[in-house]
C-alpha cells in the first residue's frame, strides 16, 4: 500500500504493531497464520462450495484436535468481501457438515429451508394441484417419503400430472398397500389443515402446523436450531403484520411472498446473535471494521475484483468529468478514446486502493490467528519467490492484480517459514470424509455398546421420560391478561360464523374486502381507517370538554356555533390536531349535548362526580374467556371505561358508539358482554355504591339506548 495505490503512505510509522499481551503456548507454532488454497476447478459456483467445504473442513480439524488450546467455534469468525451470492453457499454447506454458523446477512432469509418447506406446504394448502411444492413437501418431513417411494408415484402414470399421480394411487387397485396408506395419511393431514383455512388467520394456522407437527421442535433440534427457530418465529409475526391490512386469506398471503421474492425484498435472517452463542459467525469485512476476534477466516481471497464500471461507455470522475466512448452511428461501430481510456486507468487504480484498504482491515481482524482461504491456480514450482519485507512490491504487480491472492501469494511466495501452507485437494478432502466417517462410525458403536448394558428399569425410566406430556399443554396458547375490545371481537367473529352457518343468504359482518394486485400498504405506509380514526376523536372530543360549562342550546345553529368553537380551542391548546378535527361531525356532536344525558353529565360535572376514559384492570374466572379452563383458574381483563358518574342511587355508566348500524337491537348484541364486564369492574370498585344504569349513545343513530 502506498500514495500511488491506496491513498496511504504506509511506512514504519503507519505500520501496526502487536500490543496487546496473549497466553504463550506450548506449541507456538499453531497461531502461525496459514494460506488455505482451494485448486480452481469447475464453475465459480462450484468453486464457492469446494472453499466453503475446504474452511468447514479446517475449522472442523481445529476443534477436535484443539490445536489451540480452549478454542470453541465462536471464537471462530469467516470474513467475506462480499456477502450476496457467498452466505448461502457457506450456509447450506455449514448446515451438511452439521457447525452451526451465524450470518450477519440481510439477506437470505427466503432461501432458508425451514422457511421454504412452511411456505412450500402454505402453497399446496392453498392449491394442491401444484406439482414442485406437493413434491417439496412430501420430500420434507411433513411426509417423509423417501426418493424411491416418489419415484414409484410418479411412474404410476407418466401421462399424467405428479399431483394427479399421487392422489390417484390411493385408489390404485396394482398400488402397494404400505404406500398406498402412506399418501392417504399424507393426504388427510392436508385435508386437516385446508378445512381450516376459511375460518383461521394466517398466523393462528401457522402456529397450530408447526405445534402440532412438531415441525418447530425438529427444526431446533438441526445444526443452527436457535436460527431455525427464529426463522420461523419471524415468518408468523410478518403474517400477523400482513393480516392488518386490508388484505386476507391464504391465497393473497401467498402471492405476497411470491411477489416479495420476485423483487429481491429480503428481510435477512431473524437476528438471535448473543455471546454466548457456540457458533461459527459469518460476515463482511465492512461489518468487522472495529471489531477483534481469536481466529479469523479471510475466504473469497480468488474472487476476482470487479471491473464492470471500467468497460461502460461513460466513465465519471469526481475530479476530471465525463469520459466518452467514440460512437459511430454510420457504421454501427464503438471505440474506445483516449480520455475514456484515461480515466479507465485512474477509476481502476482508485478501486484497487479501495480493495487495499479493505484487505488491510481483513488481515488486522485476527488476535491469536489468521487464516487466509480461497480457490486458486495453484502457482508452479518456484514460480513465487516472495519479496523481502525491506523491499517495496513493484507499481505494475500491484496494478494488474485482479484478485486477493495476486497481492498476497507473489508477496509471500510459497516457501515462506513464517506461513503454514495446506493445499485442499480432491484428495485432502476425500482424507477429511474418511475421517468424519470413521468418527461417526465410532460415535455408533459407542452408543450400541452402552445400550446392551442398559438395564430395564432404566429403559422404562427413559421410556416414561421422553414420552410424557405436560397436562396443561392446550393452555399454552391461551393469555393470561386480555383486553374486553379483544373479547368483544372475538364473540363478534363467533356470531357471524354461526348466522352464515345457519343462513346461506346472510351477509357476514366482516364482508372481506377485494384487494388491490400490488403489494400491501404495510410494507410502504400505514393505511388510514377512517372509521376507527373518527370514533378515537369523537372520544377524545368528549374527553376533553368541559362538561360543566355546557350550556342549555335555545337553537340548533348555537349548538353547532358551540360545537365549532370548542374544537376550535382543543386545537389552540394542541390536544387536537386540525387534520383530525375534520373528521368531526359537528351536528351528531351537537345532537349529543342536546340530550337529557349530557345534563346529567354536566350536573355530575359541577358535583365532581364525572369520571371520563378510566381504565381498569381486574381477574374474572377463565372460563368466562377460555371455555375449555379449569374452573379454579383465574384470567386479567383490562379495558377503558368511556364515562360513568355517580348520582344518589347509584352509578351510570356510558359508552360511546359510533359504529353505523341499522337498529339498537344490532348494538346491543355486539356490546351487552363488554358494558357487563365495565359494571362489573365498577361494582367492585365502587365504594360500596353500585351500577345502575347502563346506557349506551349511537351517533349514527342519535339515540339513547338502555341496556340495563
């Protein structure tokens, strides 16, 4: 690195020097960095996966035989110029060689195979005439069919779909019967879950395959379960964050993770890093800037610099301007121009300081070791002498470099006593197979051999262990504080599905909305609910007004001037801001303050026994909320009582509805068990007074109702 390339004067005094003070070893030599080449073979995708094996393989063989002593996999860390097309070649190949590996990636989260399998069996759920997904999930564990048995489904019928194969083989008189029963069990555990579909979220159906499939503790008990699982946690909050919109069902669920994939929109993978996490991390050498750890994994060294902004036919330059290609148009010809030309040369030697700079933060990560990894052309005998360290590398060799190791290998040689060289061949990798075969086979025997001297009171006691199940495992999903707006909606939800069961003609009360064909709103801007906004300031209007100022109206237009002029002053005050006080109307207000009910809340006012937006918490019998509880059992309910005020008698109690409903009767049955639970919170608390009254106000009804 010099002013020439990089920008930095690095001399003796820029140069970095060890400082800090490590454990001596009895065996220094194993903190000696190494150089781990990777013969170039094969495509650059294959050359991805041959390094990933080669560092696994490495890592692996400084575990086991501790060649640092105390060293544990998240002392390890791999360094990467670039994550997009690396991360997932290192994940799938971590994921075989069973070393949990930690991606500090925001991407990736869509090719994870947890994640692929849910969302796979969500498609066949959805539509099982879909061939790739049916087979994906069959070859998962939610069927478990093995490549044979597929092969003999789709040889069933070659004419026909794979789908139509399958399903057809259960009646298929020459079918074999252990399979045959085999995709029938498949094929009603589908049916289980489709019927559900009408009636369940997105989210409460995922919840309910991964509990109980077992999927969620299959996944956790892989290499890398903690990340599994919080793949998979993250997949149902972003249907409960889909299910807000106006969007619904299964089927627009699935074309919007369709769509999400097909533009690249990746989340990353659920973050679940901690220090005390026993994993390999994985990261760019940007994110490492600032940060030290005791082994440290260089990998890409081969990945070859890139250059596509040096071949375009503009070139910009902060400091010179444009340079220009020569077109010409006649003939159809392009050629290159001697400014183009320059200013190709200058962008390249800026990139290359960049790149510099870059492996200079690369090789200063390490504190105990450093291992620098990547595919190669492996350099012939004596072809790589080394430069001493007194001796400046010439400008051209730094110049044509085009990758890593064209810095490194020339600079170092192949000979060099301060490096461990390790070459990973075919041949070194078909040595560290061997060698994981024969650990694997004594592992097994190890394990035959301690069960033949099992005794039967152990194997019952084992038995007994692993079979038992907690006794209150369906109360697992209930909660333990609900709130009484989540009560209401829920028997709101049960009554529309009970009218529609009984009367094909009627009408849902939550008809579903017909989307829009783009992407919902959730993931650009919040979507407004202009019904649920009005009636938050209606609440917030009658909150904040002085009841016991409320004067008697001699006309309607005094009314609506009073009306205007309290608005107006909650503005001024800034409890209300004038882009939600155009939501108000004005005449329903007035037609409110008219009525014999707001007088008795401006006399209880003027007594200072008026109590607005009271919120309450209190524990009712769980079966109330969950009717499969225990009776002994015990839930919270919290909620926010609208008004209530105290008179000689007894305690009234008022909620505010601005729902737009047709007749009383309709708000009664929607809100007679919530107003019953907010007498019953202020019976208890009453001081030895009691409820009432309980009246509910339509705006858009502009009635008084009773209900008790």
């Amino acid at each position: 690195m010099g002013q020439d390339i990089g920008n930095v004067g690095y001399d003796a005094e820029a140069a970095l020097y060890a400082g800090a003070v490590f454990p001596e070893y009895e065996k220094p030599e194993c903190c000696k960095p190494e150089l781990l080449l990777v013969p170039m073979d094969g495509s650059s995708a294959e050359r991805r996966e041959q390094e990933a094996f080669a560092v696994a393989g490495r890592i692996r063989q400084m575990i086991d035989a501790q060649q640092i002593p105390g060293l544990e996999l998240k002392d390890i860390v791999i360094l990467l110029r670039s994550m997009s097309g690396w991360a997932e070649v290192y994940q799938n190949v971590f994921e075989q060689e069973g070393i949990p590996l930690i991606v500090s990636s925001k991407t990736g989260y869509f090719s994870a195979s947890e994640v692929q399998t849910v969302l796979s069996l969500l498609r066949v759920l959805d539509n099982p005439s879909q061939d790739i997904p049916l087979a994906a999930v069959m070859k998962s564990y939610f069927g478990k069919f093995t490549s044979d048995e597929m092969a003999q489904l789709r040889a069933a019928d070659p004419g026909l779909p794979f789908f139509q194969c399958v399903q057809q083989y259960v009646s298929d008189e020459s079918a074999k019967a252990e399979l045959a029963e085999k995709v029938a069990r498949f094929y009603e555990m589908l049916q289980q879950y489709r019927r559900r579909i009408p009636y369940t979220p997105i989210h409460r159906l995922l919840q309910e395959i991964l509990d109980e499939s077992g999927y969620r503790n299959y996944v956790t008990a892989l290499p890398a379960g903690e990340q599994r699982r919080a793949n998979l946690d993250m997949l149902m909050e972003k249907a409960v964050a889909y299910e807000q919109t106006s969007y619904h069902g299964l089927f627009h669920f699935i074309r919007y993770i369709d769509r999400l994939m097909k533009y690249d929109i990746d989340y990353g993978e659920a973050e679940i890093i901690s220090e005390q996490e026993n994993a390999v991390r994985l990261m760019s050498i940007h994110k490492s800037k600032g940060l030290e750890f005791p082994v440290v994994f260089v990998c890409g060294m081969g990945k070859s610099f890139n250059e596509q902004d040096l071949n375009s036919s503009m070139i910009f330059h902060p400091e010179f301007g444009i340079g220009l290609k020569w077109f010409d148009c006649g003939k159809r010809t392009k050629a290159n121009t001697l400014i183009h030309q320059i200013f190709s040369m200058e962008a390249k030697r800026e990139n290359l300081g960049e790149e510099l700079r870059v492996l200079y933060v690369a090789l200063t990560r390490a504190k105990e070791k450093l291992i620098l990894a990547g595919s190669c052309k492996l350099p012939e005998e004596g072809q790589f002498t080394g430069y001493d360290r007194t001796q400046k590398v010439p400008f051209s060799d730094r110049y044509d470099a085009g990758c890593y190791w064209d810095w490194v290998l020339p600079v170092l040689g192949m000979e060099n006593k301060n490096y461990d060289y390790m070459i990973w061949d075919e041949e070194q990798m078909l040595a560290e197979q061997q060698r994981q075969l024969q650990d694997t086979a004594l592992q097994h025997r190890n394990i035959l051999e301690a069960l033949q001297h099992v005794s039967e009171a152990e194997t019952e006691e084992l038995t007994e262990k692993f079979s038992w199940k907690y006794a209150w495992r369906d109360m697992g999903t209930h909660k333990q504080k609900v709130s009484v707006s989540e009560l209401k909606h829920r028997a709101m939800e049960e009554r529309s599905e009970e009218a529609e069961q009984t009367l094909n003609t009627a009408e849902p009360l939550f008809p579903q909305e017909i989307p829009t064909p783009y992407l919902p709103r959730f993931v650009q801007e919040a979507s407004e609910n202009a019904g649920a906004l009005y009636g938050t300031m209606v609440h917030r209007f009658l909150e904040c007004l002085d009841f016991a100022a409320l004067p008697e109206f001699v006309s309607e237009k005094q009314g609506l001037h009073y009306v205007k002029t309290q608005i107006d002053h909650l503005c001024t005050l800034g409890r209300m801001t004038e882009v939600d006080a155009k939501r108000l109307n004005w005449k329903q207000l007035r037609n409110f303050l008219q009525t014999d009910t707001a007088k008795r809340m401006r006399s209880a006012a003027q007594a200072g026994m008026l109590e607005r937006e009271k919120p309450f918490v209190m524990s009712v019998p769980a079966q109330l909320v969950w009717e499969e509880s225990k009776p002994e059992e015990e839930v919270l309910v919290q909620g926010i009582i609208d008004v209530f005020w105290e008179e000689e008698d007894g305690i009234v109690l008022l909620d505010y509805k601005t729902d737009r409903v047709d007749n009383a009767e309709e708000l009664i049955r929607r809100y007679k068990k919530q107003l019953e639970l907010y007498a019953d919170a202020l019976n208890r608390f009453g001081a030895g007074k009691t409820v009432k009254e309980i009246l509910i106000y339509s705006f858009a009804l502009a009635e008084e109702i009773v209900i008790q």
